[in-house]
C-alpha cells in the first residue's frame, strides 16, 4: 500500500498549537479504494511529550495526504506542562478550542473528528481540552461522529515512566541524573496533590475513557451518544510506556462495550511504530475500516 504524503504546511497559532488549512477536494474515498469512507472535517494531532515540530509533522503531512479536504490541528506538549498552571494550560488550547467553534458553524463539524493522540504528554493535552469543553460546551445541534486513534499510551507507572524517558543512555549520567529526576518526581507528586487533582496518569486514563472522545460537543444527552471507536497501537517492549499497562486499558474498553481495535508491536520503541514499519501502522488506521468511521 503506498503511503500518501503532502505538506502540511503548518501555521502557528502560538507556542504550542498549529494549524493546517484543507488543500483540495475529499479524495480519501478513491485513494483508499473503500467504498463509503468519507474524510473527518476536524483531525486534531497531540504531539508526544517533548516532541520536535518536524517529526510530528510528518504525521501531519500523511494526514493531509490522506484528507486533503480536512482542517488538521496540532497540539505540541514539552516538560514544562507539569508545573503550568490549569489556567495557562487552558489558555494554551484556546485556539483549539476557538477552532472547533469555528468548525461547528461552518458545517465541518458534522463530518466528523478524528482524535490522534500520541503518548501520554497527547493525553495530558486531551485531558485539558475535555475540562475546557466541560466548563464552555460546544452544544452543536447534533453529535459529530468521533475516532480516536491511540499511539503508545495510555501509561500508568509515572515514576517508572518518568526514569526510562528522562535518563541520558550514557551510563554515568544516568546515575548522576537518577537523584535529580526522582526529587522533581517528588515535587510534582506533592504539588498535584495538593492542587487537588487526581494523579496525573489516573486522570489520563480517565480522560482516554471518556467515551465519546471529547464531552458536551452537541446537545444531545450523553447517555444517547454513541462511544468513539478506538484504534490502540501499541509495542510489548515500549519502556516509558509499558505494554501491561496498555493492555489493561484495552480490556477496560471493552469491558465498557466501546468498539476497540488492536495494533500490536513487538519491538517497536515507544512512539516509534510508524518509523518501524510504516505500511504496517497506516494499514492499520485506513485498512482495518478504522479510518472509515466518518460516515
């Protein structure tokens, strides 16, 4: 299967967050030879922590080759997310949050929105921006049908996280580094704590939960909505995100009846996957009738 690729041609909206504005006409339907499949008029692309623009553009840049005729947002996160505070978190994912008003009332909205999360640092960012649609709802006339696609996470051993992915490979400045890394553990730990907020990958894995992707997007009750269909991808020797963990969400989906597909990697490193084997990983989002879910 080739793979479609055209620039992204990324336009910042601030530090952290840009925009793609749609190049040309839906041709996703001919290009992925499956009858019915229809682009989503809202992507919305979180980075993973620490992430440098091209690398997570070049994601963007597949996405735009794929939907020409979609508006694709990109949510970038870098360490120093854990000591911002809620309210410069929020006004971060402003113009998020400013662009999915703006596809409500042109229309776009209703075609739907494909959630594309990348690591825990995307799913701190997609925690963020479920708060702020529950403190300033959407209240579209109806739901727009969702995908969440879920790249190397969700982790829940933080304190494990947090040593395998802030350790230099160099011997010796691991261990110089270890005692550094386990005190600003420990402080976040204490100021999380008493802010009042869960514990950080508690609250990911809540929000990963929730089950229509994003909450109060339309008027209509929640207890009608339908929940968004979920693409895992995952890899058994992930070291910041562990495998055991991944799977366990899984299971929770679908203990919850959401629709859940697999993707599993043996030796992939951590949000790695599409490097590893790239037919492989876009395969899985456009041939396994995943990406066909906006229609």
């Amino acid at each position: 299967m080739s793979i479609p690729s055209a620039p992204s041609n990324l336009k910042k909206l601030n530090t952290q967050v840009f925009l793609s504005e749609p190049t040309g006409e839906d041709t996703s339907a001919s290009a992925d030879g499956l009858k019915g499949v229809c682009a989503p008029g809202l992507i919305i692309l979180f980075g993973w922590m620490n992430a440098k623009l091209p690398h997570v553009q070049k994601y963007a840049d597949v996405l735009r080759g794929i939907y020409p005729a979609s508006t694709i947002v990109v949510v970038m996160v870098d360490s120093n997310f854990y000591w911002l505070s809620e309210k410069t978190k929020e006004s971060t994912l402003a113009p998020v949050l400013a662009t999915l008003n703006r596809e409500k009332e042109n229309g776009n909205l209703d075609k739907g929105i494909l959630l594309y999360v990348m690591s825990n640092g995307g799913g701190f960012q997609l925690a963020i921006l479920q708060k702020m649609l529950t403190k300033s709802p959407l209240n579209a006339p109806q739901q727009p049908p969702i995908a969440m696609l879920l790249d190397s996470l969700p982790g829940d051993d933080g304190f494990e996280s947090a040593m395998n992915g802030s350790r230099p490979s160099q011997p010796i400045l691991r261990i110089l580094s270890t005692p550094i890394i386990i005190l600003m553990y420990g402080v976040f730990h204490l100021l999380n704590m008493l802010a009042g907020n869960l514990p950080i990958f508690t609250g990911l894995r809540i929000a990963v939960h929730e089950p229509a992707g994003l909450p109060n997007l339309s008027e209509v009750a929640s207890s009608d909505l339908k929940a968004a269909p979920r693409l895992y991808i995952y890899s058994e020797t992930d070291r910041i995100t562990m495998a055991k963990n991944v799977k366990r969400h899984i299971d929770e989906a679908r203990g919850k009846g959401y629709d859940v597909t697999v993707e599993r990697y043996e030796k992939s490193p951590h949000v790695a996957h599409a490097r590893t084997d790239p037919e492989r990983y876009w395969t899985a989002f456009r041939g396994k009738g995943f990406g066909s879910s906006f229609y």
